[in-house]
C-alpha cells in the first residue's frame, strides 16, 4: 500500500504532540498546522541531503517561528539526519538533548540559525539569501544556485524587525527567498484580531513581493503555490491558512494548542480523528521508510555538485571561504608598517576605514555596509562596490534605516558561510541592534560591528546620541569581544583581531573625534593580550592607570604630570577586556600590580564594573549619568575627565 502525504504528515504530528506532552512543556500547535506543508516543501522542493548537512549548495531551511521546534526535530528525525534521534526527541527540552525549546544551530546539523525571539529567523534568512545572490555572482551557478525557505508565524511578520528585513529583501529583489507564512490567525493571547487588523499581502506587495496563498491542508493547492513562488523573480510571501494543532478534536484552531501540552485526553481524541493508532514515539515502518526514501532525494544532485567542483576553476578559493579560512599571509602588515614610519592624528572610525582599505583589498569575503551612515562610520572603501538588485557582486549594502535588520541579516550571512560580513551605525544604536548582536554571541557567528561615535566625543548631538553605558553593557554579552581602540596602530591589530575571529563576534567601538598617536612598533600585535603596558613608571611605581580608546591618551598626559610630582605611574591600554581576562593571572598581575600599587580606570563611560580590575580601594573615572550637548572639550570638562580634575584626586588618594 502506497504511503500517503497525509500519513506522512501525520508522523510530524504524533512526535509533535508526544514530544511535547512528554516534556510537558512547548507548543505543539504550529507543527500540527504546518505539517503538510512542511510535507510538501522537503518531498518536491526543499534541496538537501541528509548524509551532508554542511553541503555548500544546499538550500536554507529556516524555522523562524522557532517556538514550533518539533517541526524541524520531527522533520531532521524523519529524513535521516544523524541526529535527532528518537531518543533525543523523548528528551525534548531535558538537559541532554539537543532537541532545545528552540532550535540552536550549534546543537544540530540541519538547524541553520539559532532561532527564539520571533522575526528574527525571517531577518537572519534574508542575508543567507544575500550570501547565495553574492556568491552566485562571483562563483556562477556550477557552484551556488540554491534557495532559501522559511516557515514564519503571525508573530514574525508582527515584529518591528520583519517590516526591515521585508523592505531590505524587496529592494534588493531577492528571487531565491521564499516564506511560508503559517496564516492560523492565533497568537498566545488569543486570535490575531485582537491585537492586529493589518493588511499583511499589501505590505509585501507594496515591498516590492510576490504573494501568494493556499490552503495549508490541500496538497494539490500547497504544491501549486510553492511552485509560483519559485517561478516569480521577486521574494516570494506564501500565506498558508492552517489550523493550528490540527486535529486536536476541542483544541484545533485555539490559543490552547499555541503553548502547553495538549493532555492525554486531548492527545488520544487527535490519534483517533487521525486514525493514527500507533504508540508515543512509534512512527510505522512503511511511513519511515517513505521518509528516509525522501530524505536521499538530494543525493545524486549533490553527487553531480561535487563533480563541478572538481572540475572547477575557483573550487580551491570556493572552498576557503566556505570553510572560513583567511589567506595565508598577514592581509595588512604592510599597511600597519606604514602607519609606524609615519602614525596620523585621526579619529578611529578615519583609522577603521584605513585599515578596511587595505583588508578589504586582500580579502574578498568582505561583505560591508551601514544603516544610512557611510559617511560617518567610514565603512565603504574604494574596494567595495554597492551590492545592488542588478549587481549581486558588489561588496557594500546600503541598509538604510534599519540597524537591527542589519544585524540579523549580518549572522545570515555569517551562518550561510563564504562571506565575513562587518556593518556600521552608531554605538548608541547598538540598543536596536542587540537582540541579533545577542544571537550572533549564541550561535558563533563571524560578525563585526563597527560602531562609531563611541562617546561624549561626538558632542553636540547630545545626551540621546552619547554612549554611555553601551560599551561595558556590550561587554557583559557572553562570547562578545569588544574593542575600543586607543590609535590608528591599536585599530588595524583590533581589526585583524576581530577577522581572525572563527567562533563568534566582534564590536569596534570607535571615536568621532581625532586621537593622537600612540604606538610606534608594530612588531607583535600588543592588542592581543586584550591589554599591555604602554608606558612604564620611571620612578617608584605607584599608580596603574588603565583606559581605552579616547582616554588613553589621557591616561598618558596624567602619568607625565604625576611622574613630575615625583610618583611612578604605569599606563595600561586595555582595547579588549575580554581578551584580557582570558589571560594568566601571572600576565594580569603582573599588568595591574600587587601591593599598595593604586589603580585607577578612566573611560568615558560608566563606571561600574570598572571595580573588577581597580578593586574597591582603586579609582574610577567616567560618567554615571547621561551626556549633554556642547562641543567636545566643554564636554569632557563638565564631566571632569580632564587632567587637571583628575590628577589631584589621585595625588590626594597616594598621600
């Protein structure tokens, strides 16, 4: 007897429900719903091989309504991947699965991108889509011509980042997107016209999409739909209507089945209206095998990609930047010898865009751009073309107004792989842009923030625009290293830092205004210690004093002031914190000084945590408050970080 889409789909459901119902926690509703669908995409459209879930060609699959993870558990399972297996889902949400309460792409093969807070797998699903047009037109379609699909929920499209990352896809005329919209019209608190009356279709066609609908439980008409959105040259939205926790028999089409279990006299009225009258976990012989038969569909496409490769004249360069390897040799050492024959006076957002010159030359997996702030980030170099609809080749996005977009679809572009994407705004932005800098830490992705205006430093624009606590706060992220540069020197060996970076992300944070130079050798990269000494005490030592970036030229001038008066004073730049505290004791002591030694932190920026590396006894200079709008020296006076305001507070506290 041939196996049905139906009982197929039905597979999904059981483990959806039992996983579910076992963990007694998650939300069986969407996987319910979409399971036809789903059924659908991976039998006659989704391209991929289970045997090599890392195959470059592959096409993207992206569960952005991550809350529904047993969909993708369910699907990976059932195809033959690895893992899942069947254990693992019975471990649904326990300590030792990696079948989470959402999907973490570093748990399992076939998850492409950690995702939870809805919309952002949507956003982080354009920049693969990006990648794969990018590619495509420097490597042709021998070797990237894939798709990239997502499963999106009403709360997706809801988010404010989705309204970005549509504008961002249809501008840029994304064909190879296409998401499948779960148009249940429910939400946790209930039906979706409790909180919305939006014309969704006429948002995206107005956005420059094609749209399309089906009836989510009618195969005939998915497959129909599926096949006009890959046919259509512009993104594609398909609107799926479904019925959440579909054939839960008083529970289907409800809130009931968004977020809980749906019990055991619920569970056994859906195996009856679905005639499934098999065990928890028990999926039939015949329908797996349906599935694992389905799951080898890709081999033989992959079998012919690989021989392309083979015979490819990029293949070696191809597969570099797949794998993420730099080139050998030190991509800007010639560069950074020149700045020690003759270091500028510039603000480090002028020596970012320096050091970008030359790394951007001898990299081309450089893929940069900025939220409507070239001009002031300094993130398009002569190297970089725009990357437009009609030139997929180019190396900069214009993202306009959108820093949180921008964000997502940076880890889509890290995650898709062949490409190190950097994008700038201001650091104060950062505020938009955390929830995906969070999910890049999460998930390891290769991704550098280049974020200006670091400061008071910028001046006039006031209290609203002036960082304060954004860089210690950026420093608390787990997996995140941040730079704050002292010069031009300390910027590019930060810089080749944050590229050499394989396992997660980088932010630059950077001044507005000019910075004296401060080093002279560039022999041995001193920023990758995360701090070093950069002046020694001539006499008897007895003051520390640690700064970034601004402030450490600041630091200097008070040591030259306090070694008049007779005290030793080391001075410590400290452009990375977190690649400090991964060093030695030995190394950190021996930096920071033991005994009756003072310390003292200066950083434009809030004080607290400083304490860490002072001790309760040391001395914090910074702001506690927030900014104000006068020019920069006006500023820097007001808050007393000046030498004349702070150097008789540490002679006071040395006695």
């Amino acid at each position: 007897m041939t196996v049905t889409e139906k009982s197929m789909a039905n597979a999904i459901r059981a483990l959806a429900m039992d996983a579910v119902e076992a963990a007694n926690s998650g939300h069986p509703g969407m996987p319910m719903g979409m399971a036809d669908v789903a059924t659908v995409l991976f039998s006659d459209h989704l391209k991929f091989d289970p045997k090599a879930p890392k195959w470059a060609d592959r096409d993207r699959f992206v569960l952005s309504a991550g809350h529904g993870s047993m969909l993708i558990y369910s699907l990976l399972h059932l195809t033959g991947y690895a893992r899942p297996t069947l254990q693992d889902i019975r471990d649904f949400r326990q300590l030792s699965s990696p079948c989470a309460g959402h999907p973490e792409n570093f748990k399992l093969e076939g998850v492409e991108t950690t995702t939870g807070p809805l919309g952002q797998g949507f956003a982080t699903a354009v920049g693969m889509a990006v990648a794969e047009r990018h590619l495509n037109a420097v490597f042709g379609d021998d070797l990237v011509d894939h798709k990239t699909w997502v499963i999106a929920g009403d709360g997706c499209l809801m988010e404010g980042i989705n309204h970005e990352a549509v504008g961002l896809a249809g501008h840029l005329g994304l064909g190879r997107l296409n998401v499948l919209w779960d148009d249940n019209g429910i939400t946790i608190d209930g039906k979706t016209d409790l909180s919305t009356s939006e014309d969704i279709p006429a948002r995206y066609r107005a956005s420059g999409w094609h749209v399309v609908s089906c009836d989510g439980h009618d195969y005939d008409d998915i497959r129909k739909a599926l096949g006009e959105a890959e046919a259509d040259p512009r993104p594609s939205l398909i609107a799926c209507k479904t019925v959440i926790g579909y054939g839960a028999p008083t529970k289907q089409g409800t809130a009931a089945t968004h977020g809980a279990p749906l019990g055991g006299e619920e569970i056994a009225g859906t195996r009856a209206a679905l005639a499934w009258d098999h065990e928890p976990f028990v999926i039939p012989d015949d329908i797996m095998a349906s599935w694992r038969q389905l799951g080898k569909k890709g081999a033989a496409a992959r079998a012919d990609w690989e021989i392309r490769l083979g015979g490819h004249a990029q293949a070696a360069e191809f597969q570099r930047r797949m794998a993420g390897d730099l080139p050998d040799g030190d991509a800007i050492k010639a560069y950074l010898e020149g700045l020690a024959q003759d270091p500028p006076k510039v603000a480090t957002r002028k020596a970012s865009e320096m050091a970008l010159g030359a790394i951007t030359e001898v990299l081309p997996e450089m893929l940069g751009g900025s939220a409507d702030l070239t001009g002031s980030n300094n993130t398009k170099t002569s190297f970089t073309k725009p990357l437009t609809k009609d030139d997929y080749s180019g190396r900069y996005i214009y993202y306009g107004i959108r820093e949180f977009g921008m964000a997502a679809a940076m880890n889509g572009m890290a995650l898709h792989g062949g490409i190190i994407p950097y994008g700038g705004t201001f650091l104060v932005f950062t505020d938009y842009c955390r929830g995906a800098m969070r999910l890049s830490a999460i998930q390891n992705a290769r991704v550098i923030y280049v974020m200006t205006h670091d400061s008071i430093g910028l001046g006039e624009d006031g209290p609203t625009h002036q960082p304060i606590e954004h860089v210690q706060s950026l420093r608390l992220m787990p997996n995140m290293l941040v730079f704050r540069p002292a010069d031009a020197i300390e910027t590019a060996e930060c810089w080749m830092l944050a590229i050499q970076r394989e396992d997660g992300p980088s932010t630059l944070a950077l001044t507005r205004q000019g910075l004296a130079p401060l080093r002279h050798d560039v022999s041995i990269n001193l920023c990758e210690k995360g701090a070093y000494r950069l002046k020694a005490a001539e006499g008897d030592k007895r003051v520390v004093l640690i700064a970034t970036g601004s402030e450490v030229s600041l630091a200097m001038d008070i040591a030259a002031t306090l070694e008049t008066a007779g005290h030793g004073a080391d001075v410590v730049s400290m452009p990375c914190a977190e690649l400090f505290d991964a060093q030695d004791e030995a190394y950190k002591s021996d930096l920071l000084g033991t005994g009756g030694i003072l310390r003292v932190s200066i950083e434009a920026g809030t004080t607290i945590g400083w304490e860490r590396y002072t001790g309760l006894d040391g001395m914090r200079f910074g702001i506690d408050g927030f900014g104000a709008s006068a020019p920069i020296d006006d500023l820097y006076a007001h808050f007393g970080l000046t030498v004349d305001a702070i150097t008789p507070q540490i002679l006071k506290k040395i006695g």
